[in-house]
C-alpha cells in the first residue's frame, strides 16, 4: 500500500539551514577563487629599476612594459631581480622607451634577455676603435654578414602574434684591445675585450652599448614590424650555461609575450 511521507516541521528547518550554509560556502569559495584569478589576470607594470639598487626578487607573474615601446605584456616567472643580484653587479632589469632588459645570474655568469628597438650599430675599424653608424633596414642581414660574428643560418619564428626570424650566433673576433668604457645593460663598465655591436640606451650616463663577449652566444630573433618598429629580441648568456637559459628561462617568457592591438 502506498503511504505518503510525512516530514516534520525540525526536519524542514534542518534541510532549509543545510542548503542556506551550502549556498553561503559556494559563495565564499567563488568569491575567493574569482578574486584569485581575477589578481592573476591583471597585468603590473615592471618593477622600476636602477644600477644602484639592492637585489630584489621580482614576483612571479604578469607584467606590462611602461616606457619600452612598442608597449608588450609578458608572464615573468621565479628568480628575475630588479637590481643587482647579492655580491655581483648583475641580475640588473632595465626599461626605456628602446630597450627592456631582464636578467639572472648563475654560476655561470649573467645570462640576458633584451627586447631593442636599436638607433645605431657600430662598426669594428681597428683593434681599439669602433665606428658608430645609423641601423640597418634589415637587420638580420646585417647581423648575418657581420665580419666578427658566426651565425648560423635564419629560420622563421613567432613571437606573440609577430613573424620574424631567429638565429644563434658567437663572437669569430674580439678586437684585443676594445674595451668599450660605457655601461653596459649588466651595470658594469667593459674592463674585458668585447665586440660591441649595438648602441642602447643612448643619452643614458656617459653612453651603453650592447657588448659580446668571448664564451657568449647568443640567440637573435629580429622582428620587422612591430607598430612600424624593428624589434631585436636578444638571448644572451655563458655558452656553458646557454641551453640551460634558453630552456628554463628565456624561452618561458618568450612564449608568453603579447604585442598590444596585436592577436594570434
């Protein structure tokens, strides 16, 4: 025979006080959750920076350039300073309008990941001088036909939604008796032969120069257009340590890049 059930009036309130706390949890936890993803959504902008500061870890996370253009965001992860690393003059994070310089630093030595917008190059024209001149039209050939450099051959890379082309390269000459006597992006002064290759940073202090040095590589990817601007994206660091770099660091960030009003 069927009989109906019958629920009293403190089993009523018991259901009724169980789906009002539920409701109250779900909210505190989307609440919570939202507010985490929301905080991890919104880009900063880039810790500002100078050669003088103490080392300071920057937070992992998202960032978006300030003065360097054209404007970009990235997703930076652990180990990146702003400012020299303990007891070293590196792990320094730079930002102007033509140039953005992340760094770390290693047993190995400092390793780099610059983004430049380059005014001028410089040509070698003996063992101790270098000939300043305006930048190419294209880049990577002039990268590529570099008396000094070893580079290898181009190939097409993307880096956010922007075409271009990367290629490693080493130093094939050092001038012996080049010592550059400006700042470098490391915030030392070249007190070691180097073959300068780029002006950045022009105006800042006495002047900076972009510098290669013997048991370096580097990792060019040059992209033609971006907002009408060349960009020169450089991965630089120990030969010893470069894949390391490259791998765990340099590549990681890279794929995070975004060019404003740009899309995939």
């Amino acid at each position: 025979m069927y009989r109906p059930l019958i629920i009293g009036p403190l089993a009523v309130e018991k259901a009724t006080l169980f789906v009002a706390l539920s409701i109250v949890l779900m909210l505190v936890l989307s609440a919570c959750g939202g507010g985490s993803a929301q905080q991890e959504a919104k880009a900063r902008k880039i810790p500002e920076s100078s050669f003088d500061n103490d080392a300071k870890s920057i937070p992992a996370g998202k960032y978006t350039s300030d003065e360097f253009r054209p404007a970009m965001s990235l997703r930076l992860g652990k180990s990146w300073h702003n400012g020299p690393t303990p007891d070293t003059s590196y792990g320094t994070l730079l930002e102007t309008s033509d140039n953005l310089t992340l760094s770390t630093f290693s047993e190995s030595g400092p390793s780099f990941l610059e983004f430049l917008v380059i005014p001028k190059v410089y040509r070698i024209i003996s063992s101790y001088e270098a000939e300043e001149g305006p930048a190419p039209e294209d880049m990577v050939s002039w990268l590529q036909n570099n008396p000094n450099l070893d580079a290898q051959k181009p190939d097409p890379v993307r880096i956010g939604a922007m075409h271009g082309m990367q290629f490693d390269a080493v130093a094939s000459h050092v001038p012996q008796e080049y010592l550059s006597g400006g700042y470098h992006a490391c915030g030392c002064t070249g007190s070691e032969p180097s073959l300068p290759l780029f002006q950045i940073m022009p105006g800042y202090r006495e002047h900076t120069t972009y510098d290669l040095y013997k048991d370096e590589k580097v990792r060019f990817i040059v992209l033609d257009d971006v907002e009408g601007k060349t960009v020169t994206i450089s991965v630089q660091a120990p030969e010893t340590n470069f894949d390391e770099f490259w791998n765990k660091k340099a590549q990681e960030v890279l794929k995070t890049v975004e060019w404003k009003g740009k899309s995939g």
